[in-house]
C-alpha cells in the first residue's frame, strides 16, 4: 500500500496553493495584455483537466486498490453530468430557440409541455443530489449482482464495459427525453450566477480544486486505514482474505459505489465548464482514457492518475490541433510504451531512474572487489610458500 510521504504531501500543498489561488489570481488581477495574465480559457481548461482528475482517482481506487479494472467509470461521469444538465436545461427558461418555457429538444419533439420526472430539476440542491444518488444506485445494483457471483477479473472489465455501452445506446434514443444524440447544450445560468461570465467560470474551477483536494483527502485517509489494508489484501489475493474471515464482497461493494459517487460529483462540476453533455461523454473509449491516465500517472498512488490526467489530456489538446487523425495513435503507443517501460507510470520513474542507476554501477563494484582480492591473494602466496 502506498504511503504518504514527505515529498508527496509538499507537492500537493504547492499544487493546492497554485490551483486555488494562483491560478484563478492571476486570471481576475492582472490585466488581459500582461505576461502575468491567465486568460479565461486556460482557467476553462484547467477546470475540465481537475474533473478528469477527480475521475482518475475514482479509477485508481478500483483498480490500484482494490485490483477492479472497471471500464466503465465514464458511465458514472456522464450520470452525473446529465443530472446537472437537466438543471441547467431547466434554467435557460424561456430564453431558447423556439422562445417555449421548455427545452428547446422537447418542442421539436412535439411536447408542448414538461415532462414529469423533469419537473423537480428546477431545484439546484435535487440536482446535485440525483448526481451523487442516480450513479450510486446503479453502481449498487450493478456491483451487488456481480459482486455476488463473483465475477471478477477480466469477466468484470467486460460487464463495466457492456454496462456503459448500455447506457450509451440507451441515452441516444429520442424517446428518452434527454436530448438523444445531441444531448443538452446552450447554458445560460446556474444557482442564480451568469455561466457566459468570467466570474461565474472562475468560481466553477475554484469548486473544481476544492472537490479535487476533498476527493485525495478522502481516498488518502480510507486507502491508509484499516479498509485499505483490506483492500490491498483483496487486490494481492481475495482467497486469502475470503479464508481470513472477511466478506470481500460487501469490500468491493462499497469501493465500487463511492467510486461511482466520486465520478458523477465529476460529471456535474464537469458540464456547466464545458457547455454540453451527450451520450459520448459515456462511450466506451472514454473509460479506456482513464485508463491510460492511471497508468501513466501511477496507478496505487491516488496523486499519479491526477497528473497523468492533467499530461494526456495536455498532450491530447495538443494532438487534436496538430494530428486530429493520429491522436488514437498517440494514446495507444502512450499506454504500450508505459506499460513496458515505465510500469509504476511517473510517480514511480524517480525509483525507477535510481534503480537503473544502481543496477548498472553494481558491475564496477563487483570488478573492483575482484580486482581487491586478487592483490590480497597475491600478497599472501608468497607468505604461504
């Protein structure tokens, strides 16, 4: 189990002070032409960049913890995210397209007005609460019956992967109601604030850092308790642990849904900063990203697969502007050259780096001390003879 240590705990409390004030200072004092300046889009950016991270550790918590490759924590992300884009749709009013007190997708449906389950969504705190509620009981359900039959393994990463695939197909049919392929867009305002405001983006990405910083503590302290010990004994060996006495279903369980939990807090943060949520936000590629951001960063380490969310999607912003056709490319060739090369991803490349160091001056050691003991053998013949 990964501890904290000196090193780990300065870097996160820099990084918190960079993100929380820094940052969003540099944005709101400085003027637009300064050097100094960050602009509104770089702090837009940076916000998305902290709910991909959020998801990562939700990840990290599956799979560098509890050894659950879970491939569909994106399905818990867009959960989230839809229940916030409901609210949101709710406050645009009358302010759409058609000029109708109803989202402008219903009207070109042929609704003149709102649907029942849509009614309660013009409440802020309903809304946050069915993103917390709706990923966790289907996590729950879902967890509960393969959990149950102990399904494990590879088997699991490919019901986490058909469950999301589910949701994705289910989410694109019209007669949902949730906007179909095009989802919800066109945002306007959110608890009383303009969304189209500077101000209003800042104080998303502030939530963003502190949700962030909550989500590490939290994880930190289960992973490092007694839990977590449990957790790294499942992930090592669950027969063991199933032969100590422990019910390691009702363990996987509960990780299962506050990880799903953790990514739809994700997924509402998420929407209002980006302006869209659709059925994409759930397809299966994008729980393989997050993937590939545990394992670049470090799956095990909870602070890894933050900053290998924040470097692949750095690079992936990159990628699209320069080779939009190669990007899959790049990620693919990423996680090979990862997973054969740097194992324990970049939190782990400093040990890797020093035990490299120390394998190749073992050989020159081992020669001098060969060298030593000839001079000692010939020093003592003479004295033998």
């Amino acid at each position: 189990m990964h501890k904290p240590t000196n090193y780990e705990l300065w870097f996160v409390a820099v990084a918190a002070l960079f993100l929380l004030f820094i940052l969003p200072g540099l944005n709101a004092f400085t003027a637009p032409g300064s050097v100094l300046h960050v602009s509104d889009f770089t702090i837009n950016l940076y916000g998305k960049y902290l709910c991909y991270g959020i998801v990562a550790i939700s990840v990290d918590l599956l799979w560098g913890y509890t050894g659950l490759l879970s491939l569909g924590q994106c399905l818990f992300f867009a959960l989230g995210g839809y229940m916030m884009g409901m609210y949101l749709m709710r406050m645009i009013g009358d302010l759409g397209q058609y000029h109708q007190p109803i989202p402008d997708f219903l009207v070109f449906l042929g609704w003149s007005k709102l649907p029942a389950f849509w009614q309660p969504f013009s409440s802020f705190k309903f809304a946050t609460m069915m993103a917390i509620l709706l990923p966790a009981v289907v996590a729950l359900g879902f967890g509960f019956l393969a959990f149950r039959s102990r399904i494990k393994g590879v088997y699991f990463s490919i019901l986490t992967q058909a469950l999301t695939y589910a949701g994705c197909l289910l989410f694109f049919r019209n007669d949902m109601l949730m906007g179909g392929n095009n989802g919800f867009t066109d945002f306007k305002f959110i608890a009383g604030h303009d969304l189209r405001l500077p101000a209003t983006q800042r104080e998303l990405y502030i939530c963003s850092v502190l949700l962030l910083l909550a989500t590490y503590g939290l994880c930190k302290w289960l992973t490092n308790s007694k839990f977590g010990k449990v957790q790294c004994a499942i992930r090592d060996s669950e027969n063991r642990v199933l032969f100590s006495g422990y019910a390691t279903a009702h363990f996987k369980l509960f990780v299962f849904v506050l990880a799903a939990i953790i990514a739809g807090l994700a997924g509402a943060l998420y929407v209002p900063q980006v302006g869209i949520i659709n059925p994409s936000e759930m397809a299966t590629d994008k729980s393989l990203e997050a993937i590939v951001w545990v394992s670049v960063g470090g799956r095990g380490t909870l602070i890894g697969p933050v900053i290998g969310a924040f470097a692949v999607n750095a690079m992936k912003s990159w990628a699209t502007r320069a080779y939009p056709d190669l990007w899959l490319m790049f990620l693919g060739l990423t996680f090979i050259l990862v997973t054969l090369f740097m194992p324990k991803g970049i939190v782990g490349l400093p040990a890797q780096i020093g035990a490299l160091r120390r394998r190749f001056q073992q050989p020159k050691t081992d020669a001098s001390e060969v060298a030593n003991s000839k001079r000692v053998e010939e020093q003592i013949k003479p004295n033998l003879k």
